[in-house]
C-alpha cells in the first residue's frame, strides 16, 4: 500500500523528481514552454 508524507521542507532530490515528472510531461502535452517558478505559501495569521 502506498504511503503519503506531507512535509514543508522536502529534500532536494525529492524536489527535483517532482519537477523533472512534471516538466517531461508538460513538454509531451503542449510543447516546451519559458518555465517560470511559482510558490504557493501559506501563513499563519493567527501567530502569538
């Protein structure tokens, strides 16, 4: 059975098998494109 993991700091090479997936099949599905990065952050507001 798999297993999930959530992790705010994953390790470099989990990272770079994410995007390296992500970017083999961006390119299969449109082509090559001017890839930019973008960051999704969430913030606790409520902090004391």
């Amino acid at each position: 059975m798999p297993e999930f993991e959530l992790t705010a700091s994953p390790l470099p090479e989990e990272l770079a098998v994410i995007i390296d997936a992500l970017s083999a099949f961006n390119n299969a599905d449109v082509g090559p494109s001017d890839r930019r990065s973008l960051a999704v952050l969430i913030r606790n507001t409520t902090a004391r």
